[in-house]
C-alpha cells in the first residue's frame, strides 16, 4: 500500500503559504510550545520543529492495514 501526501503548504493568518510547494503535516509529538511536523519539498524530507500550532499545517490519518 501507500500513503498519499499532497503537497498542502501551511496557513499564516488568513493566508496559505507553499500549496503545491511543500507538504507539511502535524506529527504526535511536541516538543517545548512547538509541535514537531514533517515535511517534504523538491527532493528533501525533513522534521521540523518551528511551526508553532495556529499555523494551520495538514493532518492525514494514516495506519498500517
């Protein structure tokens, strides 16, 4: 199976920044006031830890079957 991610972007007050451009999703974690998120772009995945929880990343339920 696979997991479809699509390339979301993140929310800024009212605006949505990098749709098409990067997807960025919420993971379990926090670490301090922020949550952790992974994320993906043009040839890169990563873990990031500064997006702060009203910056509207995307959530995707995912489980193994």
């Amino acid at each position: 199976g696979a997991v479809f991610l699509p390339a979301s972007g993140y929310r800024e007050g009212t605006t949505m920044k990098d749709v098409r451009v990067m997807g960025l999703y919420w993971t379990p974690n926090c670490y301090i006031n922020n949550v952790i998120s992974f994320g993906f772009g043009s040839g890169e995945v990563n873990l990031f830890y500064g997006y702060e929880r009203h910056q509207g990343l995307s959530v995707r339920l995912v489980r193994d079957l």
